[in-house]
C-alpha cells in the first residue's frame, strides 16, 4: 500500500465522493475509482459504501481511515525532522515558466526567496509544459511552472494559481456581440464566437489542456481550425494581430502586464467554462531548503 493510495482514500472519504476527491486531488475520476478498487482487492474487504449521494466508509473503512491519517501523519513528521538536515540550497535555481504567467504569482515568491535565501540566484525559462517536463525528469531544471499536473512519482506537484480565462475581440467584434445581447457586454457567451477562428496553440505543448480547452469549445458549437504555431500563438503581439481583424478570437487572462491596444477588447466568458492551471512541480527526491520556500512562497491564486 503505497502513501499516495492512503491520501486518495483520504480525500474520497472526508469529500464524500469520488467526484469531489478528484477535484480536490486535481486527478481524474476514473483514476481515484481505480485507486480505491486497487486498495479493496489488495485488502480483500469493501472499503466504500458507493450511492447517489456520494460514498460513505464502511466499517473496515474506517478503520484503514484511522490508520492512513496516522500513518501520514508519522511520515510527515518523519519528512519534518530530515528537512533539518537537508541542504540549505545556495547557487543556481533553475525554474521553466509558461508564456502568460501572472506577474503576481512568481515576482512576489522570487522576491521572498531572495530575502531568505541571498545565496540563491534564480534563472527562469520560457517553455512549454512538455519541454519542461522533460528538462525536470533530465535533471536540466530544479522547478516547473505546468499547465498540466505531472503524472507519476517522478514529479511532485502543488496547484499555484487557478485563471478565469476570458477572450479577445476587436474592438468592432465586442461591440456587435454587445448589441446583439441587448446589454453593455458584461460577459462573452462562447457559443456566440461560432463562425470565428480560434488562435489556438499546438497540442504537443501541453496535450492534457489542449483536450481540455478543445473539448470544451467543440461543446459550445465551436469549429476549430488547425493548431497555433509552436511558440507563437501564446505571444501577445500574435494574438493582438490574429483577432484585430475581427475575425477570430484569442484566450486570454484578465489581467497581462501588455497593455491592450485599442482595438482589441478583452471580456469575461459567461459561466467561466474556461479555467487555466498552473502547477508547481519538482523532482520529487529534491531536498533543497530554497526550493521549498520558493514552493511554498507560490502560494495559490485565483485569478479572474
């Protein structure tokens, strides 16, 4: 029985449900289904009671309940008292991040790391999150900023910030989708963007969140066309050119540090159907002391 086995179950039992435990594990259903399964035959009892209204412990249940929470409670208590004897960190941090990362995410950890650990100099690189899972797994980076959550026991992960992702227009596009719904476009519905081009990116840098987005606009009766350029389409000049015209659209945050030329409009997507990602993740056998605190300084951010 591994440790990752006993905080699924964890999760499962105190969310009362598969569903609400794979949002919480930021994992997917079929996954935390698979995890439970696996522990009820290597166990030879049922585990979960499972019912329309979720799923509840059973007897024996509760007992592995009980012994799982102490069980990571001794490990972590473990984990504490060896990071006291871990390296202090020092010298070169290096750290991949994504185009369009939210300044109020990494700035204000970089500047805390700097003020615990002035030995520490970070260098970042702009990659995507397939280039960084690979530099990650080759030893080429100390930290990831990914769009997707690693999978693996290679990799530890903790969720950053969470971004509303609303769309650009031109100006003129906002305007007459203002005019058609009667009101002052406090929001864009995605399926009034039908019949526009989407400025997307290539699945190869993020394959899990390009499904993710795809499915989610082919749900919404939207056609899409062929995938972005590599490298180009998350480029904010490439997005401000593609949509100027009017005939396409671009996802985008709420907030970059390029400001918006004039005419291009950005606007909030009615219902958020659209929410971005952004995990941490590091080797998992890492015991630098300046890589926790800069993981730890990350925080989490909801953005929109």
């Amino acid at each position: 029985m591994e440790l990752r086995e006993m905080r699924t179950f964890i999760a499962v039992v105190e969310a009362g449900g598969l569903s609400a435990a794979a949002r919480r594990l930021h994992l997917s259903q079929p996954a935390v289904s698979q995890t439970v399964a696996a522990l009820e035959r290597e166990l030879g009892v049922p585990l979960l009671v499972r019912g329309r209204e979720g799923a509840r412990a059973t007897d024996a249940g509760m007992t592995l309940l009980a012994e799982a929470r102490a069980v990571l409670a001794r490990h972590d208590r473990a984990v504490a008292a060896v990071a006291g004897h871990a390296a202090p960190g020092g010298g070169l941090l290096r750290i991949g991040i994504p185009i369009e990362l939210p300044d109020e995410v990494l700035l204000p950890a970089i500047a805390e790391l700097a003020r615990t650990c002035p030995g520490t100099t970070v260098r970042a690189r702009h990659l995507s999150t397939a280039d960084q899972h690979t530099a990650l797994l080759a030893g080429e980076l100390e930290m990831g900023l990914l769009r997707e959550r690693p999978a693996g026991p290679a990799l530890d992960a903790a969720l950053v910030v969470e971004e509303l992702l609303g769309v650009l227009l031109s100006a003129r596009r906002t305007a007459e989708l203002a005019a058609a719904e009667g009101q002052e476009a406090p929001g864009v519905r995605l399926d009034a963007l039908a019949g526009l081009d989407w400025v997307g990116f290539p699945r190869s840098g993020s394959p899990a969140w390009y499904d993710e987005v795809t499915a989610v606009l082919r749900s919404h009766g939207l056609d899409l066309g062929p995938e972005g350029a590599h490298g180009q389409a998350g480029i904010p000049h490439v997005k401000f050119a593609a949509v100027g015209g009017g005939r396409a659209f671009a996802l985008a945050p709420p907030e970059w540090s390029q400001p918006l030329p004039e005419f291009v409009r950005w606007s909030p997507l009615v219902g958020h159907p659209l929410v971005r990602r952004t995990w941490a993740a590091w080797p998992a056998e890492a015991t630098r002391r300046d890589l926790g605190l800069l993981v730890t300084a990350l925080g989490q951010h909801v953005l929109g």
